[in-house]
C-alpha cells in the first residue's frame, strides 16, 4: 500500500481518545517531507559541506591509507566526506566534521603527533593554530561553494518570507527549506571568518581569563567553538 501510512500503537487505545504524535527534533527539510510543515525558527536545520583531501596534501598516501582502514562498514574509505550538520558546535556531526579536517589538514610537527599511537579519527580536539585555521579555510570554502550554487540569495529568500504572500502554502514551505539550508551555511562562513581573526589577533600580555570571555562574540553558538580553541592562543607549543 503506497497511498497510506500505517501507524500502529504499542498500547491499547479508547474509542475516541485523542491521540498524540511525536514529531521528534529534525530539520524543516525532513519536517516538509515527511509532515508537509516546517518552523520559522529550528535549530535543528542542517546543510551539507563537502570535503576532499587533496592530493597534493601532505603525507597523502599516508593518511589514505588510515581514513580507508578507520572507515565505518558500508563506507568506501573517508578520502571524499560529506557532513550534513547543524548550526551547532554541541552536535557530534559539527565534531566530527572539525576532526576530520583537522586530520586531513595536519603536517609537519602536527602530524607527527598522528604517529606516536592511537587515536580516535572522530574525536580529534584542536592541534594548532596553523592546523585550525586551514580547517576554518577549508569549512568556509565548502560553505560558500554549496551557498553560491543556490540561483536565489539568503537576502531574497528573507525577503520572500517577510512579504508573506503566496499562492499556495507549499511554495512558502519550500522557500523556508531552502531558507533553512542557507541559513546553516551563513553561519558556518561567519564562524569560519570569526575563528580566523580570533586565531590571527595578537594575543601577547593578555591573561587566559580575559581571553576565555571573548567580549566581542555575540553568537553564543560561536563563542562556544572559539571557546575550544582559546587554548591554542597561550600555548606555546600550538603556533
């Protein structure tokens, strides 16, 4: 039967008695497809970034060879990654898309920290300030790519949405997806571009605890990112 859906309780259920459903948190893009609605504000919105690892990356054969061994079954190795993620550091996809890039970007001293045990390929905290900012360069390049393949901007679908007028409700639901889409990555390029000028200030004489409250970050989502990284600024070993 491809004309129905089939819900069935796991417990008894009255004549008449109202029943409730659970939606569960999923972004507009899954809400529109699976319930015909979507929300103004959802923080569980995602979009995809795409990543490769160059050839021309350092200890290339190397690092192949360890992302096609650490893969998950079902997976053809993690040279090429595609990370569907929210406008969120607390989300695990978010970490595991950092540790990715952080592995794929290291070289030089950085690396040789890869090859003195194991490590887990997911869980990859910050290793240099160096390393950090090729990973903020390569998330803001992906943003940007998949932003710029959209025919209309963020600034016209925000507009679109202000004016309220349609021809049906289907149209507004599909501009809000594709609003939601984009919104995932405006924030992801803001907060590859506030991350690189974080890292790139001169931090000499300034003390840890001034560093850690990052004044000038009105994002909390964003401070809570840079908030992670902070450490690198004072150690001398991560320049």
């Amino acid at each position: 039967d491809t004309e129905h859906v089939h819900v069935i309780a796991n417990q008894p259920i009255k004549r008449k008695e109202e029943i409730f459903a659970n939606y569960g948190r999923k972004a507009n893009s899954r809400y529109f497809t699976n319930y015909g609605f979507t929300l103004d504000k959802n923080p569980e919105n995602e979009s995809v970034l795409v990543f490769t690892m160059a050839p021309s990356a350092a200890f290339y054969q190397e690092k192949s060879q360890l992302l096609t061994t650490r893969a998950r079954r079902g997976q053809n190795g993690w040279i090429n990654r595609e990370f569907a993620v929210s406008a969120t550091p607390r989300d695990m996809k978010f970490r595991r898309m950092l540790s990715f890039l952080r592995y794929i970007s290291a070289e030089g001293k950085d690396y040789e920290l890869f090859k003195k045990g194991n490590f887990d390929i997911e869980a990859i905290g910050p290793v240099s300030i160096k390393n950090e900012l090729e990973v903020l360069k390569l998330i803001e390049q992906s943003a940007t790519s998949a932003l710029n393949a959209f025919p209309e901007s963020l600034a016209a679908d925000h507009r679109l949405l202000k004016r309220n007028q349609w021809m049906e409700a289907t149209h507004r639901h599909c501009v809000r997806v594709r609003c939601s889409e984009k919104e995932v990555l405006a924030w992801y390029i803001n907060l590859a571009k506030k991350g690189r000028e974080i890292l790139q200030r001169n931090w000499s004489g300034v003390r840890r605890s001034e560093i850690s409250k990052l004044k000038d970050v009105k994002e909390a989502s964003v401070a809570n990112y840079l908030l992670t990284i902070t450490p690198l600024l004072t150690d001398p070993n991560c320049k």
